[in-house]
C-alpha cells in the first residue's frame, strides 16, 4: 500500500457511505412529501368527489382550454 496504512481504504468509504444513507434518508422524505403534495394537487383539481378521475377536465387543462 502506498500509504502504509491497511485499512486506509475503508477508513475513507465507510463514513462516506454513512453518509450518503443519511443524505439518501432526507431526500427520500422529502419526495415523498412533494408526492403527497402534487397528488392532493391533482386529486383536487381532477378528480370528482367519489375519487374518478375527471379526464374532461383534465383533457381540458392540458389542452390549455380552462
């Protein structure tokens, strides 16, 4: 080993990839939560009361006819 040290290697990766969990972690509730987000978004938007998708509407909407 060029720098002597055996364990130099692991001594690097194994905190980077603890921390890439924790930052993977965060992200994930984060996505989560935009998720949840665009779809109450969507299903106030677009769909009827029982829970359907109103597509004229939405057909209407992407058509750009509101």
């Amino acid at each position: 080993f060029i720098s002597g040290e055996d364990t130099l290697f692991t001594d690097i990766i194994e905190p980077l990839g603890h921390k890439a969990k924790e930052k993977n972690d965060v992200f994930m509730e984060s996505y989560a939560q935009m998720i949840n987000k665009f779809t109450k978004e969507f299903t106030n938007e677009f769909c009827t009361d029982s829970g359907q998708i109103d597509w004229k509407k939405l057909v209407e909407f992407n058509s750009g006819k509101k």
